[in-house]
C-alpha cells in the first residue's frame, strides 16, 4: 500500500511540475515588436517611422541585478534606448516615454524617465560602445535606484518608485540597420583604483572547455544544440578532494530543453558526451531528475530543476582516505576529511537493488578507491551513490546541451 500511495503522489507531483512549467512558460515569455532576435543579437526590423521594442522575459532580481547591450551598428540614426519598463510595457514607444520606465538613450545622451521629453545624462553612445543598466537595493523607502553605464564606467543613477520585480530589461530601436549584441546575465563591479568594470573570467578553473563560453562565473552554451553529439562540457581543472570536497551550479536559464548535468569524471572524459553517460562519470541530470553513472540509461533519482534551482556535487571521502602521490599529487590536500553521517534518498528509497547493480558495473572498468558521491537541491541532498574513484580523481564537470542553457559555477562553496 505505501508503494502504490507512493506511485500516486510522485505521478500527481510530475503534473504539478508540468502545470508549473506551463505558467512559467507563459509568464516569462519575452516580447518584441518590429525586431528579429537572433541568439543574442537584436536587429530593427522596422521602417524607420515606427519604434521597435524588445522586453525581456525576466525582470532584474537580487540575483540578477544588471545587463548590457553593446552597440553593433547605429544604423540610420543611432536611436538605441537601454532601461527598464513594466512587463507589459507597449511596444511601439522607446524605453523611458511612457510611464514607469527609465531608459538612457544613445543618440542624444539623455536619460527618459516617464517622459518623451529627456533629460540630459552622459555622452552619446556609438558603435563598439557597451551601455549598461542596473539597480541597487540599498534604499528601504520603497525608492529603487536605478544605474546607467557606459563602456565600463557609471553615468549616473536615478531613484523611482518601484519594486525590482516589476522592471525588466528593454531595448529599443527606430532606425534601419541598428543592432546590438544583449547581455542579461551581464556582472557589474568596481576597481577601487580606476572604477573600470572588472569581471573575472574564472577561466583559469576550467581544464576543458567545449562549446561553453565563460564570462566571470557563468557558464553559457554555444553549441549547436541539435542531436545528442552537440554536447556542451566544462571541466574543472582540478579534482575535488579532501579540502575541497563539494561545488554548486544555479541555473541562470534553462534554455529550450533544460539538458543541464551536473557531476563528475575521469580527466579525459570524451568532450561531446553529457557527464554520466561514459565510463569513469557520474553524473544528476536536470531535465529528467536521473543519476546516469556510466551509461546512458539513467536511473530515477531526484526532482527535476529547473531555472533558480541550485544543484550541488560533492564527495564524502572515507576517513582513512589518502589520495597517494601520483601525477596529480599537487592538486590534492591530504588533510582528512571526517565521514559524515550515511544520506538516504527520500524519494527512491527502493532503488538500492539498481544502485548495487550499477556499482557492480561501474567498478569492472574503474581501478580505485570507493567513495560516496552525493547531490543535493537547494541545499537539501537529494541521494547518494558509492563509486570507484578513477586514478587522478573526480574532477567537477559541467555538460549543457540545448540553446540559451546558462548556469552561474560556484566551485569552492564551503570555504568561507
């Protein structure tokens, strides 16, 4: 009787999901009028007599609290507008004319706020110039502040009465042959000696990088995303250990199928296959829940994720664990790690006769020590499987596999 009350609800929570998915998919739908967007480029796709607007199918958040866009062609007359407007904005008006909007226009330098009569702002944008729009949270009068850049540096700022999640990012345009290159997922910081942008590229983390772009801790995929052999992969550049036994990735976008893996494996694992799928990985996959650990038949695992999930990778080591000194001794802190207590998963708790099996496997192929490999979900571990650890480690890895994927990697979570 518990399996089958089991059944039921784990079938009633997966209409939940799709229902979930469904409203999601309408609420978060970008909108455009008299644009094409190709990938990340806007093009106007007008006549020059009527404005073309694009909104973003996301506001700005506490996580996400900037964007960019940079200018690729003025066009005719350089008409670009970059700011912030309600998700139902219209779309035949520039960014800041119409009421609740803010925007910074390129081609005169002024900033429009609820007004078609602008004021002025900064410098006039041209082409190969990056105009940035943010928002700080710092006031508690229900006052947000509003922020413009230029190329790196701050323009200015302006405070309106509004709350974050009611302003998303726009782009306008109204000339033939404007064109910018958007960036939502932009990071915005200061140097203390100059005030230039600074975004670390983290690039130094990463061993192997295919069809993934890093900027800062983000990870986009720019593959092709049409069959199982475009898979995009990032892979650390150093194993987890005994110091650094855990990392996390957020789903920033799931893209159009949500084929994000999260996992570990063998130093040369093949480059156009998801973690989990060959010999010497273990991998979570987002899109279905399953745990693929060698093969690509996965098995029931966890809840699926989707965007603003947090899934997380670690390795509980065995108290007596010693890495020994191989080639990749350098990478390895040998303090010892204590064993934690043994986790469960709570949703399959009847799958352990599939896991041995698995295990039996996997360690026909793998000379190494066994460890505990375990994922969790915001925050919370999701299952655990026991695996042999390939010689030279488990190294974080990263696969993504459909257009728009982009996940933000925390690799050292637990170090302070």
């Amino acid at each position: 009787m518990d399996d089958i009350n089991l059944h039921y609800r784990f079938l009633n929570w997966r209409r939940r999901i799709r229902e979930i998915r469904d409203v999601r998919a309408v609420r978060y739908r970008e909108r455009l009028k008299r644009m094409l967007r190709d990938g990340d480029v806007l093009r106007y796709h007008g006549n020059s007599d009527e404005v073309g607007c694009f909104v973003a199918g996301r506001p700005l958040s506490r996580r996400n609290r900037y964007f960019e866009v940079t200018i690729m062609d003025t066009g005719v007359r350089g008409t670009i507008a970059v700011g912030l407007v309600p998700q139902l904005y219209k779309l035949d008006h520039q960014p800041g004319w119409l009421p609740h909007s803010v925007a910074f226009h390129a081609d005169d330098g002024k900033l429009y706020n609820g007004n078609t009569v602008g004021q002025q702002f900064g410098p006039k944008g041209c082409r190969g110039d990056r105009i940035g729009c943010g928002i700080s949270m710092d006031s508690d009068d229900g006052q947000l502040t509003v922020f413009f850049t230029k190329n790196g540096k701050e323009v200015g700022s302006v405070e309106i009465p509004a709350s974050p999640e009611a302003l998303y990012p726009a782009v306008g345009m109204h000339s033939l042959g404007e064109e910018v290159l958007l960036d939502l997922n932009a990071e915005w910081g200061m140097e203390e000696d100059d005030g230039q942008m600074i975004v670390d590229s983290h690039e130094e983390d990463w061993g192997r990088l295919h069809d993934v772009k890093v900027t800062g801790t983000l990870l986009e995929y720019v593959g092709k995303g049409k069959s199982i052999v475009d898979v995009g992969l990032a892979q650390a550049r150093r194993p987890l250990n005994t110091r650094f036994h855990y990392y996390e990735l957020e789903i920033t976008d799931d893209g159009e199928k949500c084929y994000i893996a999260l996992g570990l494996a063998r130093r040369d694992y093949p480059k156009n296959r998801h973690p989990g799928w060959s010999r010497g990985s273990i991998a979570y996959h987002a899109d279905d829940g399953k745990l693929f650990q060698g093969s690509g038949v996965g098995d029931a695992f966890g809840p699926r994720c989707f965007e603003g999930d947090i899934m997380g990778c670690g390795i509980m080591f065995p108290r007596d664990f010693n890495p020994g000194l191989g080639d990749d001794a350098e990478d390895w802190d040998f303090d010892v790690f204590p064993k934690p207590c043994e986790v469960q998963n709570d949703l399959y708790a009847n799958n352990e006769d599939a896991e041995e099996e698995d295990e039996e496997d996997e360690g026909e192929d793998l000379e190494g020590r066994k460890v505990t490999v375990f994922f969790t979900r915001n925050g919370k571990v999701v299952g655990r499987r026991e695996v042999a650890l390939p010689f030279g480690g488990f190294y974080p890895t990263i696969g993504m596999m459909s257009t728009g994927e982009k996940v933000k990697v925390d690799l050292h979570p637990l170090s302070g």
